[in-house]
C-alpha cells in the first residue's frame, strides 16, 4: 500500500501534447509544462467533425428480443453487450416507456401474438434464434421483427453478437469509415458451400475491405445427392451467420440473376425481395440490389434498408455496351435513386473502350457531384485494365477460391502488380522506427514484410532502432526521394519530433506537416503518412543538410506532403469494441494509469469517442491541451479521492480500467483492479467490467494484471490485442490496404478462434 501512496501523491512530469498546429507553437515558445487541473471541471468539447467514424448514440429506442424456448440467457447477453440492465416480460404490449434504459426479453410464443401491432416508435424487435434448435425459425417473427440474429450456441460468439447489435442499432457505420478510404475492394467469394471458405478466409481476405457471398452460387444439398434449385433462405441464413462469425469484414449480399453471369431465376422479382429484405434483417452492412428489378421492389428495398447500404447492380454482357452513350449515362441516373453505390459491368470488344470508362467516370463525377460514388469495371481479359483504375469497391478474387466470380477478375496482388508496372505504383521505402523495447513487446517487421508479399506490393519494408531517449533522426529517414511511410513505435510527441527534426518544420513552405484530427486531439505522433499533394506541384522542395540514412535518396520530392497521425486510438476502441457495442461505454467512467500523459493520450482519445463520462487519472497529471479533447478529469491523488469514486452510483463507478504501467507497478495495477472489481449488488447492468493492459504482459508472474483483472471479475485484454488492432490502422493509413486483425493475429502466431 506504501508504494501506490507513493505513486498517487508524486505523480510524474509529463511534457504537454499538442492539439494543432497552432497551439503546438505557442507551448513550444513558451516550453513548460501546461499542468491543469481544473480542466477537469470544465472540459472544453472538440469539434464534431473530430472523431471521423467514432460510434454514434444511433437507435435510441427500446430494444425488445425475442429468445426461444429454453434461451431467455441470449437476452442477458444482448444486454451485456449493450451494457445495459435486463427484464423479462411476455408481450409486446406489457412494454412501456418505463422501460427505456433496459433490454427487454419476450418469450417466443407469446411475442409472437402481438408483434405486428408494436410501437414501432417506440421499441425495436430483435428475433433472436438459435440455430441449434432447428431452422427455420418461426416465419411470423421473420417477417415482423425489424431485425434477425441467428446464432449457434457452441460457439457462441459474442463478438459477432456485438458486431450485429452496433451496426443494426446504427452505433457504428463501416460505410462512411470505408468511403474515406481512397481505394476500397471486395473479395467475391465462389463457394458453393462457406464451410469450404473458412480454413482459408483470413489469408483470402487480406487486402479485402468486404466480402461478397454470392448467395445464387450456394448450393444447398438436398440429401440425396442432388441440390435445390435455389438455396433456402434457412441454408442462406446459416450460411451468412457462419461467415459473420469468421471474418470482422463487411458482407456483400448478392443474388446474382441468370441474365447476369449468376444463377438466380427471373421469373419471381418477389423472389428478390424476401431474401434481400431478409439479409437487411439479419443485419448484412451491403446489398446489391440488381437494376432490372421493378422499381417498387428497388425502391421498398432502399427505404426499408436500415443501417444497411444499398449497391445497385447492372451488368451489360450483350457486347454491344458503349460508355459514351446516352444509354450508359440513363443507367446511372437510374441506378443512383436508390443506391448508396452505384455499381455498372460491362463486356467491351476494345482496349480504347477502357478509356471510355474512364470518361465517363469523370463525367459522372463531374456532373452528379452529389451522386452515390460509381465502382464501374469492364469485364474479360480485354477489360483488366479498369479493374486497375477503378478505385470505389472494385471486385477481386483469389487463387484459393474455386472459380472467378467473373470474366477478366483479378486478385489484389495482380491489381498492385500491374499498377506497378504502370508507374502508378511506384516502389517506396517504408521504416518501422521503434525502440528495441517496443521491438521485443510486438515485433512487427515481419509481419509488414508479409503483407507486403500477399498483397503483391513493390515496397520494401525495414526496421530502424531509435535511441530510447533520442527522438533526433526521425527527419533522415523521411526525408528521402522515395519514402513511403513509418510508423512510430513507441509514438512521440509532436512537439518532441519537432524540436529535434528542424527539417519538418521546412515542409509545404514552411507550414510544416499537416495533422491529423486524431493526432491534433491527441498530440502524439505514431504514423507518418505520404501524400501527394495536388497543388504541391510547384511547390520548392524541402532542403536537408542532415545524414542520409545508407542507401538513401535525398530529398522527398516536392509534390508530397506528410500527415503526422495516430494509430493507437483506434488499436485501443476496436480492441474496446471488440466484444462489446459502443453504448457499453457511454456515459460511464474510466480509470487510466500511466507514467506519463503521452502513454495516456491515445487512451483518452478513445475514451472521448466512446463518450465516457469521466476519466480518473492515477501515476500523471494531465495537461489542459490534453484534457480539451477527453472525458472531464479528476486525479486520484489520495485514498479520499479513490474511495469517493468507489462509493459512487454504480454507473460513475469505474467500468474500464486502462494501465500502462510496466511490470515494475504491477501491484498497484492489482490493488486498483482488487477495489474497483468487486461485485456490485446494486449494479444496474450485469455487464462485466474490462480491463486493457497496455504494458508489456508479464504472464506466468506473480501480479499478472491479467490474471488479476480475470480474478476480479473483469474481462481481460491486453497490449497484443492492441497492438494487432492498430497495425491494421496503421498499414490502413500507410498504405491504403485492409488487412484482417484475424490475419495479423495469425501471422503473429496467435490465432484467434
Ligand atoms: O458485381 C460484381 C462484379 C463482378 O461481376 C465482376 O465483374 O467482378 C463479380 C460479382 O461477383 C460481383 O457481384
């Protein structure tokens, strides 16, 4: 108890983060330390506009499950996850405004009476059906909940639960995070069967920022050897559930028609409806919707779709198709009414017909600024080359899948490649720089050098060790002719990287390097990210009388700039995010222990996204630049301030503790742990509280915060779960190229399923 006495009146000096550009000149003139606690009391809110694609409150209504018999506990883990409190009831009638707050749990046979007459203003209805128990489930609920979640009850995967309930409830939206993207592609998969897909779904997915089933190619066994005509909406449902839980990528739900290289009859347009009303019930993030369906099954589809978008779908295979026609232009017009993608495929009989496509691209975008962005390829071999250029959901397969989705496919890898061998991807260095101690904690190196191979990229990848306590240097490395990017392990403070690299501070005409939102709020800088700028052209080139690093090219050409970023908030809500919805967090409170404020800031950062109420800060203060982009602040400076937040309401009681503590501090880690886990009898929501270790892992010793938190009652992560959250954020922002936490997790040796 002496040493956390000690830690929590002598906290460490931290140096001040710097929130933008502007501010980050002034503390620097003026070099002290910005401590403030009364920041605390009155936090200054950061702009909207900070936090793209931070959850949102989404569906504030009441959330009603319907359980089968025998399964009233998916209830409790519907509202674990949603971090709120239980009551079972029999109808849809006995729920009322008294109820908001918690999530409510119907019985089958008895919700079933009343489901069509429900509030719909009021609740929404959530079919919860184990497919152990059979399948279908019942048709009546199908059709009337607003939304479907099938499950297997061994596994159980929660994390496919919390992916569900966030996207349906409209708390996160992968659409809007993926359309930043400046490039984005999915990978069709072939299998007749998914089981087929899964030994090999993470290494097939790498590169993919969703996944197509194509439900029109699975084929449903009938027993006796022979398969049905079109697969049943229970062998489709079992079908996407099985994917979901596999891969943390977004789904394409498609039934492709016979008329368009698929297998779905056209006979029956209702056919389309059901089943792709269905895959929005079941919570699928993207639907294709083909363009020849009646515009009322079209239109019902867009208006119903939920938190789901909608991909228009056309596919011309006559031969005869011209993109500088008339005709071409009236289907996108067409398409767009009721898309959130426009999406057009044709068969062309000539090379120039690719430079068509790519007029009528920049015609589209320049006269229907505000239409759904266009993803428009041309197929056969003849056709590869819009595959190239296409840059908004162009399709790729895999040399693992059975077959091609369509004529002229190609894999991410042969995608890179020919943009390479078109100067359009030219070879680029990129440097880990990191301290040997971070080297050891999670060693990254290889694991960039293996994305790099899968995904076909020219780059070259290496590893340079920055002195622990010298963050001189970081300028050679970046400023060469063909730097690509680095990342930063540990981050350093922007002021810090600034003062001892002069060379940024020449940039873009002496602005310097442009900052992230993220990197504004939180002030340290873990990504450098190339970007060419388009008015950079003329721009003078930055001078540099520095060491080159051996090998090196001077000078970083004019026309790009650099973006100082933050990958570890996002490392640190996806691993928060992971098993549970985002709305376990809001308004509830943290704990964060730290030596300094840069170990915390990305943490607040997180913190503030997830808009938690308050954070209690143990080992540090917190400068006031820090704390205008966090949660109100209060320190645990005595055992006073510890035991009031002990004795408060259940939800101002601590839920998440974060520590970024090393082993030498792992007893007061354990001792915080050991207060704040404790049950509460009076806790308003069976939610268990979490714990994240960002230090090193010290399993297998005696004070193990893992272990303790788990002892504690808490649900455990630790630095790797992190670490693997924020090298796909990072190799995202570095390269532009989506990489599976599953396949990060594997290639780093720990599966995890
Ligand atoms: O629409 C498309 C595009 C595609 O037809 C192609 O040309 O790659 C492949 C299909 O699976 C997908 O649904």
């Amino acid at each position: 108890m002496a040493a956390v006495q000690q830690l929590l009146v002598s906290p460490s000096p931290a140096p001040a983060p710097v929130p933008s550009q502007r501010i980050a000149s002034q503390s620097a003139e003026s070099g002290s330390m910005d401590v403030d606690s009364s920041a605390s009391n009155d936090p200054v809110m950061i702009d909207s506009g900070l936090m793209k694609g931070a959850p949102q409150t989404g569906d504030a209504r009441i959330v009603v499950i319907v359980y089968g018999q025998g399964q009233d506990n998916v209830v409790s883990v519907f509202a674990e996850v949603l971090g709120k409190p239980v009551k079972l009831k029999q109808h849809f009638k006995d729920v009322d405004r008294e109820d908001e707050g918690f999530v409510i749990g119907l019985p089958l046979g008895d919700a079933k009476q009343d489901v069509e007459e429900r509030d719909q203003q009021l609740l929404v209805a959530i079919n919860a059906h184990c497919v152990d128990l059979g399948m279908p489930p019942d048709l009546h609920l199908s059709i009337h909940c607003d939304y479907e979640f099938l499950y297997t009850q061994t596994p159980f995967s929660r994390r496919d639960l919390a992916r569900f309930i966030s996207f349906t409830l409209g708390q996160t939206s992968p659409h809007s995070q993926l359309m930043a993207k400046s490039r984005t592609f999915f990978i069709s998969t072939t299998f007749p069967d998914v089981h087929a897909a899964l030994p090999n779904l993470d290494i097939l997915t790498v590169g993919a920022d969703a996944v197509e089933i194509r439900v029109d190619l699975l084929r449903e066994p009938q027993g006796d050897g022979a398969f049905s005509d079109i697969p049943s909406l229970s062998y489709v449902g079992q079908q996407v559930m099985l994917l979901r839980q596999r891969t943390e990528l977004p789904i394409i739900f498609t039934t492709r028609c016979t008329n368009e290289n698929g297998k779905f009859p056209m006979d029956k347009p209702d056919l389309y409806y059901d089943y792709l009303y269905r895959a929005v019930q079941w919570g699928v993030e993207y639907i294709d919707v083909e363009l020849w369906l009646p515009e009322q099954i079209r239109k019902k589809l867009y208006e119903n779709r939920g938190n789901s978008r909608i991909m228009s779908a056309f596919h011309d295979f006559s031969g005869t198709f011209k993109w500088p026609s008339q005709y071409a232009q009236d289907v996108f017009v067409k398409s767009k009414q009721y898309a959130d993608i426009v999406k057009m495929i044709a068969i062309i009989n000539d090379h120039n017909e690719n430079f068509e496509l790519e007029y009528f691209r920049s015609k589209i975008k320049a006269e229907y600024p505000d239409a759904p962005p266009l993803s428009a390829v041309n197929m056969g071999e003849i056709g590869q080359f819009s595959r190239t250029l296409n840059t908004v959901f162009s399709p790729i397969t895999h040399p693992l899948l059975p077959i091609i989705a369509a004529p002229g496919q190609m894999s991410t890898a042969e995608i890179n490649g020919a943009l390479a061998l078109l100067g359009q991807l030219p070879k680029k260095y990129f440097y880990g720089i990191s301290s040997a101690a971070a080297r050891n904690i999670a060693p990254r190196a290889p694991f960039y050098e293996k994305c790099f191979n899968e995904l076909g990229l020219p780059h070259q990848f290496a590893v340079v060790e920055r002195q622990h306590n010298n963050p001189a240097g970081i300028q050679a490395w970046c400023n060469q002719r063909d730097f690509g990017g680095a990342y930063l392990d540990p981050g350093l403070s922007y002021q810090t990287i600034m003062r001892h690299n002069p060379w940024f501070a020449t940039l873009q005409n002496g602005k310097g390097p442009i900052l992230s939102e993220a990197a504004q709020g939180i002030g340290i800088i873990d990504t450098i990210v190339v970007k060419p700028a388009a008015s950079g052209l003329n721009a003078t080139p930055p001078s540099y009388d520095g060491a080159l690093p051996p090998g090196g090219q001077p000078g970083l050409t004019s026309n790009t700039s650099l973006v100082f970023d933050n990958a570890s908030w996002r490392g640190i809500l996806s691993t928060l995010t992971r098993d549970l919805a985002p709305s376990a967090y809001f308004d509830r409170t943290a704990v964060v222990l730290a030596l300094t404020a840069d170990d915390a800031a990305p943490v607040f950062f997180a913190l503030k996204a997830l808009k938690m109420s308050k954070i209690y800060t143990v080992g540090f203060r917190t400068p006031s630049t820090l704390a205008r982009n966090a949660p109100p602040i209060e320190q645990f400076i005595s055992m006073e301030s510890l035991q009031r937040a002990r004795s408060v309401a259940d939800n101002r009681a601590p839920f998440v503790i974060i520590s970024a503590l090393g082993r030498g501090k792992s007893n007061i880690v354990g001792m915080l742990l050991r207060v704040f886990g404790e049950a509460d009898p009076e806790a308003s929501s069976n939610t268990k509280k979490v714990f994240l270790n960002l230090a090193e892992a010290a399993s297998h010793q005696k004070n193990d915060p893992v272990a303790v938190a788990e002892q504690s009652g808490f649900t455990a992560y630790d630095a790797a779960d992190v670490a693997a959250f924020t090298t796909v954020e990072s190799l995202r922002l570095l390269v532009g190229q989506n990489v599976p936490y599953s396949f990060v997790r594997l290639a780093s040796g720990r599966n995890l399923f």
